[in-house]
C-alpha cells in the first residue's frame, strides 16, 4: 500500500480546488441558502463537464472508472466548500444499482446519473433512524403486473429534486431495493426540518404504488449482503466530506487566530488556542489517514473493507463533530452569528455524523467484528 498520492491524483485535487474555489464559493453556496432553490444547477452542470459524476462508475456507462480513492479526492473538495449539490445522494444510488442491478437496469440508468441527466437517492431510513433489516416496516408484496409497494420512509437527502429513489423494502424475511421514478403514483414526497439546509432530507410516503417486474434491482429479494457493501462504501464516502469540512474548519481558526489581536497581540499566541490547534491538526490528519486507508481497502476489495469502514466512520464522525465546534470556539462571538460560516461546517458536521450511523453504532460494529 502506498501511503502517498500519485501525481495524477495531485493534479486531480488541484483541479477540484481550483475550480470550486471559483464556482462554489461561500457567496455561491450562501446565495443557495438565501434562495428558492435546494441545489444549484449550474454548478451540477459544470460538474458534469468535468466528467466528475461518472468518476467512480465504469467506462461502458459513461464513467471514467477511476477508483474509491480519487473520488475521495474530489469528496473531500466538495466538503471544503460545502457544495450544494446532490453527489453523494446521487452516487449511493448509483452504487447501488452498480451493485445490485442486472445488465438492463444498469444499462437504463447508469449512463443517466453519469451525465448528470438523472438525479438519484437512496431510500433507507424509517422511524428507528437505523440502517438495519430488522427495522424496515415498508413492504413490497407481488401483484399481477408486478410489485406493490407501501410504508414510509425518513430521512431521505435531496428526495424531493430526486428523479430516482432506489427504495429498499421487505419482502417476506428478505430484503429488496426497487428502482422508484419520483414521479410515480402513489409517492408522495414532503420535505423535513433539517439542521443542515444545504442538504435537504424528506419523508417519502409509498401508497399502494404499483411497479412492474423489471424494478426490482437484479431480480434478488435477499438484497443485503450486496446492500450492506455499498453501505460501507457509503460510509468511506461520507468521511472523504467530512475530512475536507475539518481541514477547512481548522485552517479558518489557525488564519482567524492570526488575524485577530486582542489587546494588543493575536489571540493565537496564547495557549489556550494553541492547544486547540494542536488538537485539531491531530484529528484531521486522523481522519484522513483512516479514511483513505478505508477507500484504499474498498479500492482492493479487502477482506477488512468493512471493518476500515466503520472504523472510519466512528472516528471521523467525532472527529468532525469536535473541529467544527472548535472552529466556533477559537471565533468566539463572532462564531455564533450568520455572517461567519462556522455554524455552516457545524451543521453539516452533525448531518455527515448521523447518516448511516453515528459513532456509537461503528464502535459496537467494530467491537462485533473483532469479537470483542
């Protein structure tokens, strides 16, 4: 394994930086915040252009079939500038489908989310807020010409611009993922009151909506095994986000603690906000070492691909949490108010924590599959 980033993949950050810095600004994203609109579209397009919504995918569909670890790369940008667009939503579905789907589905719809003329997300979460089988109450049943689905399901991000939901649900002691066009009767999607606006989440209702055969993700009613890998790969995701928030979070308290003098000398000098440097510096260079050693193994398909996973998770969920805090903490009364963005990094920090487990779920996973 090699510890270090190759050119290629430098040139890939710099370019993600470079252009972000320019088209997703603070201005930009706090115009989205200020706005009608849960997303911008101009900036998904020009992400398009880029070829950055096929990265992960393979080639025959229109990818770039590059790996986990330069789509690291790039998550770790858009998280650095909070960009408001639906990637990560987009590609848990698109995973899944990868995952899961047989030749036709992937086909149908892959080609589509690589475009970025197809918006997606994946529907899991139901009252428990958990990611397990065992709490699914949203059923799937056969009819004649097909599937009927039925329940609810929370928490889902970017649902309401969505124009995919792969939706998992029981079947008999099974479970099952569906492809779900947004626009089908019987789905009725309202949006919830969320601590992160610039990511959206919504209650999807599923009433009697009917399906045919052909949506039901590669044929198979015992889903999980499969799931339970792109959820991992999910995971890896969601930390290369947070790893950029914290970085940004960190170097806009060290340039806050040198730009601000109280009397008389910087508020950096003093050793209070040292430590708090030192201890943050800590947990990002932490968190990023976790986290790409997780990408790396689900780049390799490695046996400890789910155990670095979760490790992952747990750590720089905490991580996150602890320097976007700190980041309002070295500000002080400044970094309560909305003209600073610290509260921004604050509440994503919270909505990354959540999504697919917190670290209190990661750690008893970890501490399951070491036996522990």
């Amino acid at each position: 394994m090699n510890f270090g980033f190759t050119e290629e993949q430098e040139l890939l950050r710099k370019t993600a930086r470079d252009f972000l810095g320019e088209h997703a600004g603070s201005a930009q994203v706090r115009a989205i915040l200020d706005g009608p609109e849960s997303w911008s579209e101009p900036l998904w397009r020009r992400m398009e252009e880029l070829g950055w919504l096929g990265l992960a995918f393979p080639e025959r569909f229109g990818g770039a079939g590059l790996s986990m670890v330069e789509l690291g790369i790039v998550l770790e940008e858009l998280g650095r500038c909070l960009a408001p667009v639906p990637f990560l939503p987009t590609l848990l579905a698109g995973f899944s489908i990868l995952e899961l789907g047989d030749e036709k589905q992937k086909q149908e719809w892959l080609p589509r989310i690589c475009s970025g003329s197809a918006l997606a997300s994946l529907a899991i979460t139901e009252e428990r807020g958990t990611e397990e089988p065992g709490d699914f109450a949203c059923s799937a049943s056969r009819v004649a010409s097909g599937w009927e689905l039925s329940g609810h399901k929370l928490f889902v991000p970017d649902a309401g611009v969505a124009d995919l939901l792969v939706v998992a649900a029981r079947v008999g002691a099974g479970v099952a993922l569906f492809c779900l066009p947004r626009a089908a009767a019987g789905v009725k999607i309202s949006a919830l009151r969320s601590m992160d606006a610039l990511r959206p989440l919504h209650r999807v209702e599923l009433e009697g909506v009917r399906l045919p055969e052909s949506a039901l993700l590669g044929g198979s009613t015992d889903a999980w095994p499969k799931l339970q890998r792109v959820l991992d790969r999910g995971r890896v995701m969601i930390c290369a986000e947070m790893v950029g928030g914290a970085e940004k979070c960190l170097e806009d308290s060290v340039r806050y603690a040198k730009e601000r003098v109280q009397f008389g000398k910087p508020i950096g000098v003093n050793q209070a906000i040292k430590h708090k440097c030192a201890d943050m510096l800590f947990e990002v260079e932490s968190a990023k070492s976790i986290t790409y050693y997780a990408a790396w193994a689900a780049r390799e398909d490695h046996a400890e691909a789910p155990l670095a996973a979760a490790m992952a998770k747990a750590y720089v969920s905490d991580a996150y949490r602890h320097v976007s805090a700190e980041n309002i903490q070295i500000h002080g009364g400044v970094g309560f108010t909305w003209e600073y963005d610290c509260h921004l990094y604050f509440k994503r920090a919270k909505s990354d924590e959540a999504w697919l487990g917190d670290g209190s779920y990661h750690r008893e996973r970890v501490a399951q599959m070491l036996n522990l």
